[in-house]
C-alpha cells in the first residue's frame, strides 16, 4: 500500500522493488553501468527478467529493447498505489514473459493535491553523486466534478564514476603468487565503454634469431590518459 512505500523511504521504483524478497537476481542501477543501457529489470526468484512479466493497472508496457524487459525506472514511484506480485508462474494465462510471475503496478486514482519526492546522494570521494526528483499532481473529484486528472514526473540522473576514480578499483589485473609462481588475474568487464584499443605495429627491426621483423604491440584504454 501506499502508506507502506513512504514509510520506506525509497524514492524510485527500482530502489522500492528491491525491497521485496521475492525479487533476485535484478538489474540494477550500478550492474547496468557502462553499457547496460542504464535500465532496471525486475525479476521474480533468479528466473530471468525476460520471464517476469511487468504490468502497468493490469495492462502491458512497452518492452525496453528487442526483447520483452521492462524499464522500471521509467514508472514515476510518485504515482504508484500500491504494488501486485503473483510469485507463482502464470505463463498459462500471460504467455512465457509470465514464467518467473507478474508484477503489477497499480497506480493512483482520483487523486487531488500535489505530492513530490527528492533524494540527493553524494559519496565522501570523487564522482558518483545523483540525485531523484518526482512529483504528482491531481485535481478533480470523479463522484463530483465527474473527471479526474493525474500528472506525475520523475527524472533520475548520475554523475559519470570512472573505475580510476575507486583505488581499489583503479586496476582490473591483480597480481598473485601461486607455488612460487607470478600470476595475473583480469578482472575486466564485458561492458566496458570505451573498449580497450590494442595497436600493433612493426619496429623494422629484424630479429636475429627468427629473421622476422619484431612486431611491438600496446593496450590502453582511453580513459587511461585522462587519469
């Protein structure tokens, strides 16, 4: 219910799903950095967002991508009555999308007056701060005027947090000795932006042993020279 959301002090849909137990195995806001598209999923027992079906007052939304996924974050929490989970699968009644279970949000009705929401977030060190924004706006009585209009908005924005920004974070090859030998483990992420760019190129210097020109080679990732 609608009491039971304020009381949680969240101020996004992604950040309010998160509270329910049932939900594993999401996207979230920081698992989607650096090509994710910036979208957060839902997802019912670890089964897939692909197979969680999000419904808006019973009805389908329009799907994020190719797929069938669902941006959440695009449902203003201001809005949000209350929020129907069926945990059980209903692919029988929904289709496949419906695998995992529903989610459906339920939003307000005949409402009047003005409601908004505010969230700032600033970490101690460098980059990261973001801030939430939302409000609801009603007038109109249904019983008595015979209408009723709704506006609500919300906007969400990050500040850009590059790896080199965390120390522990600032390199992705971690050193490690093993039995007397040194090894390294790559600890990259497959959605890295910008890639990492690899440039060959050759000395013109021949190679006593082999008589082949020496071929020299760099890695480096753009965002390097910036540090």
């Amino acid at each position: 219910m609608r009491e039971d959301i304020d009381r949680s002090g969240v101020t996004n849909t992604a950040d309010l799903l998160q509270q329910l137990p049932s939900m594993q195995g999401f996207t979230t806001s920081s698992d989607s950095v650096g090509g994710g598209g910036g979208i957060q999923t839902a997802s019912i027992h670890d089964l897939g967002e692909a197979y969680t079906l999000v419904l808006l007052n019973g009805r389908r939304l329009a799907p994020a991508d190719s797929g069938s996924t669902i941006d959440v974050s695009s449902i203003p929490i201001s809005a949000i009555e209350r929020v129907e989970v069926l945990t059980d699968g209903a692919s029988a009644l929904y289709g496949s999308d419906a695998i995992a279970g529903v989610v459906n949000f339920i939003m307000k009705e005949n409402f009047q007056g003005f409601n908004i929401s505010a969230r700032y977030d600033k970490p101690q060190e460098t980059g990261g701060s973001g801030y939430d924004l939302g409000f609801t706006a009603g007038f109109g009585d249904i019983e008595s005027d015979g209408f009723n209009v709704m506006l609500s908005y919300s906007h969400n924005e990050k500040e850009q947090l590059k790896a080199v920004d965390r120390d522990f974070a600032s390199s992705g090859i971690i050193s490690f000795n093993d039995n007397g030998r040194d090894l390294y483990f790559f600890n990259g992420s497959p959605n890295a932006i910008p890639a990492n760019a690899r440039v060959r190129y050759d000395t013109g210097v021949i190679d006593p042993e082999t008589g082949e020109s020496i071929v020299n080679g760099r890695t480096f990732n753009p965002y390097a020279a910036e540090k």
